[in-house]
C-alpha cells in the first residue's frame, strides 16, 4: 500500500529527465506483442517514430479484445513455430511461471530505479510496468445528478440496489437504455472472470492482503462473502443492457457508456482513449464496486501487466532500449501519456493523464483509497475456461444465482491445490 501511495504522489511532483542513448545503426529488429488493442494505433506511430529515431526496426502485435484470441494463445502459438516475440507481455505470477525460462532478468536495468511496481521474483526484477491502472464503476456524473444520485454514497450493495432502481425508473427521462454497461458473452470472461472476479478476492481488504485468495485457493469457501458477491454480480446483470450483456463486444459495451446510453459502465481507465475518440467529454469518474454490504471506499489499482523480454531473443540490447527509451525520451513519454493516456508507472515523468477516468484513478491512489488486483493469483487456464463460462451462464439465465453460488464454489473446491 504504502509503495502503490507514494507513488502516486511522486507521479505528481515536477521531477529531472534523462534521455536515452543515441540511434543503433544496424541493431536488426524487434518484435513486441501486447494485449491493448485499443493503444494500438498509438504504439504503431510511436514504433514508427522510435523506429525512424534509433534506425532499429519494430513490428508491433496486439492482441486481444475482441480478437476472439488471448495473449497467452498466440504466444503458445508462436513459441511452437518458433517465433516468440523479442517483447512480450505477461500480467503477473501465472504467467511468469508459465514462460519464466524465456525472460529476462532487467534488475540492473536503469528505470528499475524510478519505479515501485515493477513485476518481480525473489528480489530480482523481470518486468517493466506498462502503466498504473484501475477500476472501480465509472459513472457519468451528469446522469447522477439529474437522478439525485450522489457518487459519494455508492460504497455498498444497498446504496447500489437504490441508485439503480432510482436511474431504472428514470431511463426515459435520462435517455438511457440501461443503467450500467455490462458484458458478459463468452468473449468478454475478461470482465467477468478477471475484474469483477477480483472483487470477490480483494474488495474491503487492506492492500495485498491475500487471505480470502489463500482460503479459495486451498479450497475454503467464505459462503457469506461469496454470497454477497454473487449478490453485486446478479444487481449488475439485473441493470445491464440484455443485448450488451450477452453478446456484446468490448466496443459494444464502452460505447453505450460513451454514447450516454448507460449510467455506469464496468471497465477501467484503459477506455479513456475510447471516450476521447467517440467524443465523450461529459464529467466522469470512478466509485467503488458495491460487492458486500458493509462499507468498500476504494477502487483496484496496480500494475496492470509488464512488458518482459525473451531472454532466447537474438536482439536483445534493442529490445532493452526500446523499454528504456518509453521511460527517458520526450518522445516515448509522450506516448505513454498524452497518446496512449495511460498513467506513468515511473516517477521521474511529471506529465498527467488528460482521460478523465485515469485523473479519477489518480486521484483515488494518492488518497491511499486503493484495494489490490489478486485475481492474476490464479491461473488464466481457470479464470478463462472454468470461471468465465459460470458468469456466461449466470447472464444469459442458464442457471439461477443460488447455482452460481454453488458452481463457484464447487470450481474453488475440484482446483484447490
């Protein structure tokens, strides 16, 4: 908590700036595969400027979204034929130990200096943060307002079950197909099974503790707590565009929202470039998920995934100052910030985010108001293939939440190790 907090602040301070070594003629090129299909665009003009700038050439690779293909698959994919990327992306502890014998180790790398959430084993650092990320409920706060709903309150499941049936009975008025944009399809687990899943193992606790994961792990299931949980999911489904819900697309859900079809929508401050592109500059931010009924004032923030390099890769001094140029460049600076709009998991880059809902996560960290993202504590084969297709069948009406409760219960119990 206190590393996440201090560097928050120190995101905020006026700080000195370094630059990178000059251009390597002849270098070769690098291959770099990263899961943000909505940076895309900006990565591919920045590898193309990087590229012009060092004389170094780049192909970048995105996948995921609503590609129908994960990370984890093109990569296992490509490893097979022999064409692991220089770069690649992995998004906590499952991952690493999965492909540990191809990264790198970066501990004597520079930035690792100027960072408090660098991705690291036993000491030693493996991965270069891409950002600081969060979410919690976006909100357009027009909406609430004209509702009489104050943000303020929205910190448990009753203050939620009352704004939604508020907004509900307003939609008419307020212009509104749902109250909150939710998706649920088989595409989308990573909503359901990734991030709202983390409301169940860390929402309320103090930040990294990893009790209720270590007890679902071993098999133990709190059935009040999930109980609970299962409640937040059943109110989110019970508000959510059907249509959205159950077949909807990432670019299906972040536009009701952007569009001011929905009150709230369940994503985080990733969709920021979203609403700049589809002109949304109503007043947004962030409330808590309302998963238990006693009081959570706080979002999730971290890390939300780090850039490792393949240790088998034949361009790695490349690979390495094109991490190191992100970070002490004007140029790779201004992509992560004002092109990308992400938020600077470095404390020597004095710029701020201009999305609204990255300022909003901003805001919530320096507060220290943050709860921790433990769902990466478990494996992408269990989230993806067991969790994800329960959330699926809760959503389209398949089974009830009393028989959600119980296969989310069974599926901790048959994989507790």
């Amino acid at each position: 908590m206190k590393k996440i907090v201090a560097f928050a602040l120190a995101m905020l301070m006026v700080a000195g700036m370094a630059f990178a070594s000059g251009a390597q003629e002849g270098a070769g090129s690098i291959t770099l595969m990263q899961n943000k299909p909505e940076i895309d665009a900006m990565l591919q003009e920045y590898g193309a400027q990087w590229s012009e700038d060092t004389g170094i050439g780049i192909t970048i690779k995105s996948v995921g979204g609503s590609s129908g293909t994960t990370l984890g698959q093109q990569l296992r994919a490509d490893y097979a034929a022999g064409e692991m990327p220089d770069i690649f992306i992995i998004a906590g502890i499952e991952d690493y130990r999965e492909w540990e014998g191809v990264i790198l180790d970066l501990s004597d790398e520079e930035w690792v200096d100027d960072t408090s959430v660098a991705f690291t084993v036993d000491g030693r650092v493996y991965g270069f943060p891409v950002a600081v990320e969060g979410w919690g409920m976006a909100y357009n706060s027009d909406i609430l307002e004209r509702a009489g709903v104050d943000p303020a309150d929205l910190t448990n499941l009753e203050a939620y079950r009352e704004a939604f049936a508020t907004i509900d009975g307003m939609k008419d008025e307020l212009g509104l197909d749902s109250v909150v944009s939710m998706a649920a399809s088989a595409d989308m687990g990573w909503v359901t099974a990734h991030h709202n899943f983390n409301s169940l193992l860390a929402n309320g606790l103090p930040y990294g503790d990893l009790s209720v994961v270590n007890d679902l792990k071993a098999g133990n299931v709190d059935q009040d707590r999930l109980s609970q949980y299962a409640d937040w999911v059943e109110l989110l489904f019970d508000y959510a565009d059907p249509a959205i819900l159950t077949t909807g697309n990432y670019d299906a859900q972040v536009g009701a929202f952007a569009t001011q079809k929905a009150a709230f929508l369940h994503q985080g401050n990733w969709v920021d470039p979203n609403m700049e592109s589809a002109g949304a500059t109503f007043p947004m931010a962030f409330a808590p998920h309302g998963s238990l009924e006693r009081d959570t004032n706080g979002i999730f923030v971290s890390a939300p995934s780090f850039y490792v390099i393949n240790s088998e890769s034949d361009n790695i001094e490349a690979a390495k100052q094109f991490l190191r140029d992100m970070v002490y460049t004007q140029a790779g600076q201004n992509f992560m910030v004002n092109e990308a709009g992400m938020i600077p998991a470095f404390g020597n880059i004095d710029m701020n985010p201009a999305g609204q809902l990255s300022r909003s996560v901003q805001q919530w960290a320096a507060e220290g108001n943050v709860y921790s993202w433990d769902q990466y504590q478990f494996s992408g084969e269990f989230r993806d293939q067991v969790l994800a297709p329960i959330y699926n069948r809760f959503a389209t009406g398949q089974i009830d939440k009393q028989e959600f409760i119980d296969l989310m219960t069974q599926a901790f119990v048959d994989n507790a190790e």
